[in-house]
C-alpha cells in the first residue's frame, strides 16, 4: 500500500497523523494556523482526538507548532473538505485502518508488544542490580569491628545504631546483658569472662580538691562483635544494615528475571 500520508504509531498502538502534513496533502488554500482551529471547531477535543506537537522547523529552525491527529479524526477532516483530495486522504485512511485490524498486523503489534515488555524487563532488572551494587556498602560492619583492635566506649557503639549511649545501655540491660552499679554498667556473670569488656581507670579532681578514680567500661572489638550477633538476632541492626535493609524492602516488589 503506498503511503499518501506519513502516519506513526504513538505509545498507546494508535495510528496518529500530522495535522500539518494533512493540510499540505489536501491542498488546502486557508493558511494552517486558521485552518486547524476551524476544523476543532467541528467537535474535536484535544488530548482525546487529538494531541499538541512541537518541533523546529526546518526552514526557519524556529520551533513550531503541529497536531497529531488519531485516524478517526483524520478521516472526518477530510470527509469535511468535500474535495477529491480530501476524497482520497479519505479512502487511504479507511484501507489504512482495515490493513492496521487485520488478524496478521494485530499478530506482529502483540509480538512487537511482547518483545519490547521483554527488553524493557531485562533492562529494568539490569539497572536494579546496578543500584543493588552501588548501594553495597564497601565494607560490612562486621570488616568495621575486625579492623580494628581498640576497645570503645559505648556511646560509639551506639552512634553506629543511630542512638544514644543512655539508649544503648538501657537496651542492653532490658536483655540481661549488663546492669548498673553507682555510675558503672557491668556485665551479668554469664557474659563475664569472654573478653566482651575492659575497665579503665579515669583520675579526676574532686571539688575538695582531692585526687579520685572513675571507673570506665570499654567494649573490646569482641564484645561489639558479640552485641552485634545478638542485637541482631533480636532484630536491632547498625545503621548501614537498617538502611540496607529497608532499600530491599522497598526493591521486593521490583521485577526479577531469571
């Protein structure tokens, strides 16, 4: 079938055609910005049977305005211009639409269709591994406890799970794990022993002027380790793992391809 009038496809598998090409094909003599607004005026809506097009014109390289019109309104339109132009345009369009509803056309667009969902999905897939291996972080907290050999103070622990120290005590002490003793939390005999913890003394000046001791507990890297073990099978994660966490909560529902 030879093509009369250029027509495209637009996103929704509807055949759309220039305005501008039309009145050029039907030889229309009224100038294209008063011609278009005569033929709206015929009941056409915009965004149903019709939707606005801006381009560059290549004469000009000024930008322009076009209308691309569904096949339905393209066919009133030269229906209306009783001319055997518009007689032809007419007929064109009518066979246009009976070859675009043939069983075999219907066949290769679902095809079409299927194959484009297809790399659509692989692409999509593609791009959330992509994020996934971004967002990983660098290290683990567990690379950051192994690292390093220095024993902390649990306000360190704690900003690790975006907390506070007094927080962090209390949580620690609802689990058995420590208790307080005057200003010291200590641990619970059955956590004794394992190398969890490290007393240091601090001296200080007293308001009599005397020399005192305080004394400090420090979590040694392998009583982080351990916190994070059990904090963890309690469901209390540091930060870079909630935050991991809830990425792949939100991703769950995403597209997976085998």
């Amino acid at each position: 079938m030879n093509q009369l009038i250029t027509t495209k496809e637009n996103d929704n598998g509807e055949i759309i055609v220039s305005a501008r090409e039309l009145h050029d094909f039907l030889e229309v003599g009224t100038p294209f910005r008063k011609w278009f607004p005569r033929m709206v005026d015929y009941g056409f809506i915009e965004n149903q049977d019709y939707t606005t097009d801006i381009f560059v014109h290549p004469s000009n390289k000024q930008e322009a305005k076009d209308f691309l019109l569904k096949l339905d309104m393209a066919k009133e339109i030269s229906m209306i211009q009783r001319t055997e132009k518009g007689k032809q345009a007419r007929r064109y369009f009518i066979n246009l639409e009976k070859m675009w509803n043939s069983p075999e056309m219907i066949m290769k667009r679902a095809l079409q269709i299927a194959t484009n969902r297809v790399e659509q999905l692989e692409f999509e897939n593609k791009a959330y591994q992509q994020q996934i291996a971004e967002y990983e972080p660098k290290v683990t907290y567990v690379d950051e406890i192994l690292k390093s050999t220095d024993a902390i103070l649990v306000s360190q622990i704690a900003e690790d799970y975006g907390m506070s120290a007094r927080k962090m005590n209390k949580l620690l002490n609802s689990y058995g794990i420590q208790y307080k003793m005057g200003n010291q939390w200590l641990l619970y005999s059955r956590y004794k022993g394992n190398g969890y913890t490290k007393s240091e003394t601090t001296p200080y000046t007293k308001k009599d002027g005397t020399q005192g001791v305080n004394l400090l507990t420090k979590w040694t890297q392998k009583g982080r380790l351990f916190l994070y073990e059990f904090l963890k099978s309690k469901g209390v994660l540091p930060t870079i793992e909630q935050m991991k966490m809830e990425f792949y909560l939100e991703q769950k529902d995403g597209v997976e391809i085998e």
